[in-house]
C-alpha cells in the first residue's frame, strides 16, 4: 500500500495538505496538540522545520513517484503518522467504492442474466437496496481497514519489494496458492461463524436479505460482517512474507472474486471452485457453501451442497420448475433461520398491481 500513497500523495495529498496545513500555519500550536499530534513523528515545536527533515524514499525501486516542492510544504510531512493514517482513510473509501462500482457494472450489464428480475425471489428496489447498504458499509470498513494499512506504510509487515528481500524468486509464485489457502480457510471459519444465530440475525443478515442477488449484492454487508471476513487478507502479509505490487494485484482481483460469485453467471461447475453457482446456493439456502474460493472446508466441514445441475443450463436456471423448487425450499430454511420472512418481493408488488 505504499507504493499507491506515494501515488496519490504525489498527484494529490501533496498539494492539499500544503494548501490546507501550510508550514507557517499555527493550527496545531494548542497545547492539546503539542501532546499528542506529533508524538508520532517530532514535538510541535519542530513542526516548521519538519519538511526540511524530511527525505523522500520511494516506496519501490520498479516504480517512483518523484515529489513536487509541494511536499516539502506542510507541517504535515509525508512520513506523519496523522497524514498517513487519513490519506490512507480515504484511499481506502474511495478505491473501495471505485473497484465496486466499475467491477459490479461491469458485470450487472455484460454477464447478469436479467431474467433474474422476475424470480419469485428478488426483491422489490432490491439493486437500489444493495447500492445503498454497500455505500453505507464500505466507509466504515474503511474505519477498521486503515490501521492494518497503516501499519504496512510504516514497516511492520512482512511485504517486501525486490526478490532479493524475499525468501527467493519461487516465493514470488508460492505466494499467491499459498495467500488463497491461507484466506479461504479463515474465511470459511469467519462466515460460519456468522451464521450463529446469536450473530446473524445482528450481523449477517442484511447480506441475506438478497435471496437471488444481483453483482450489486457483492460488497453489500453489514459493515462489521464486510470487516470480519477482511481480515484475514489484512493479517496474511503480518504473518507471511508477500511482494507489494502482488498485494496490490490480490486486493483488487478479491474484489472482482467478490462480484463474480454475485453475477448469477453459473460457468464453474467445478467440484473445487466455490463460484457462483456454489454461493448461488448459500443465498438460497443459507446453511451451506461457506468457502470464498474452494469448496475443500465445506467438504470438511458438512456444508458443502452441490449446485443443482439445472443452473448450468440457460433453459432451466431460470425456468419455472427450478424457480418453484427454489422458493419452496428457500422458505421452509428462512422459517428456521429468521423465523417470519420480512422481504418485499418484486414478483408480489407485480400481483398485488394486478389485483388492484
């Protein structure tokens, strides 16, 4: 991650931090500051001289960002852990919500199957819904993200950047199975987790409220649910050695993996890979599919259910038949898990129009 904040701090922060906290400002010249604000970095009494103290050392030796006099410029240098952390805040915020939105529409008009509208199951406003409970989640995910990221800025992971830093050019391939295998199996645990009904219904329900869920579902969590299962990608480069730019490449394809198991678009019907198909099921039937990436730990565990062999067929995922046997199962699982079934369905508003 720091080689996207001296991206960003070169082509944006830069300039606002030395526009809104000039070095002759005395904004943090309050006592209260003097304390705290700079404990990180130097005392406040060293604030005007920190932007000569500070050096420029790129983030990686393949790609530099060379700063402008602008970074020079601000009480807040580049190396103050306050800036970090709330450069990094809204990194987090703003890539967050640009990855889901390119990757979910993306997929909503190229790969969903718009017959999904009329499932006896889909919500009424439901792309709406989900837009809005992911909005609404991904700034406060961010809240709790941002310190795993800050922590990696300041050199307290195991990320390194050259090959030679690492334990050998075999790592830069072993650590992507090694990152999935590692993340899929706490995932597993963490999602099944949250199905305890002393949790759910608190905690996970609101990603279960789309029974049939469009690529808009993906990120639509509650926001301790989204943080909970994001964990583990954050702890993994603490306890593993991991390249950046290979960081950078895994966190943005978990977010398109995040899309492609919403997308409806059932082509892996594999008895390995946990896709669409598989977590299709999950939203169905609520008890089964746990896994992220693979189905090893469903299998394991008792919870995997193999998709049925209808929704690999264009004719009969969305034919009546399946649909029918869907809902008449999806109802009875709802009955055990939620007790009353809440949801405002598409297909009823439809009739109730009809009646009137």
């Amino acid at each position: 991650m720091d080689v996207v904040l001296e991206a960003f701090d070169r082509y944006l922060f830069d300039y606002l931090y030395a526009t809104f906290l000039p070095t002759n400002s005395n904004i943090f010249n309050h006592d209260v500051f003097k304390d705290v604000a700079w404990s990180a970095n130097a005392t406040t009494s060293s604030m005007a001289e920190a932007p000569t103290n500070y050096h420029y050392q790129p983030a990686s030796q393949y790609l530099q960002f060379q700063p402008t006099d602008w970074a020079y410029q601000s009480q807040w240098p580049r190396d103050n852990a306050f800036r970090q952390l709330l450069s990094l805040y809204i990194i987090t915020s703003l890539f967050g919500a640009v990855v889901y939105f390119a990757c979910a529409t993306a997929s909503y008009f190229f790969v969903f199957d718009h017959a999904t509208f009329n499932h006896p199951k889909y919500l009424k406003n439901q792309v709406s819904l989900e837009i809005r409970q992911a909005l609404t989640s991904l700034p406060v995910i961010a809240i709790f993200t941002v310190p795993f990221f800050l922590a990696e800025v300041r050199g307290y992971s195991k990320m390194y950047d050259a090959t030679s830093e690492g334990p050998g050019w075999w790592y830069n391939i072993l650590q992507f199975p090694l990152f999935i295998a590692f993340t899929d199996f706490c995932i597993y645990f963490i999602h099944r987790g949250l199905h305890h009904p002393l949790i759910y219904k608190r905690l996970h329900k609101p990603h279960h409220r789309w029974i049939m869920p469009t690529p808009f579902a993906s990120h639509a969590f509650h926001p301790l649910d989204g943080y909970a299962q994001s964990v583990p990608y954050h702890v993994f480069p603490f306890l593993f050695p991991l390249q950046k730019f290979a960081y950078v490449l895994l966190f943005v394809w978990i977010n398109i993996w995040t899309v492609l198991i919403h997308d409806g678009e059932y082509v892996a019907n594999s008895p390995i890979i946990n896709g669409a198909a598989c977590h299709t099921m999950h939203h169905l039937y609520f008890n089964y599919n746990y896994g992220q990436f693979t189905t090893l730990w469903d299998r394991l565990g008792g919870s995997y259910r193999r998709p049925n062999e209808e929704l690999f067929t264009k004719e009969t995922k969305m034919g009546k038949e399946e649909w029918e046997r869907q809902t008449k199962e999806m109802e009875t699982v709802v009955k055990e898990v939620e007790g009353d079934d809440d949801r405002t369905y598409l297909p009823d508003e439809k009739e109730s129009k009809k009646v009137r």
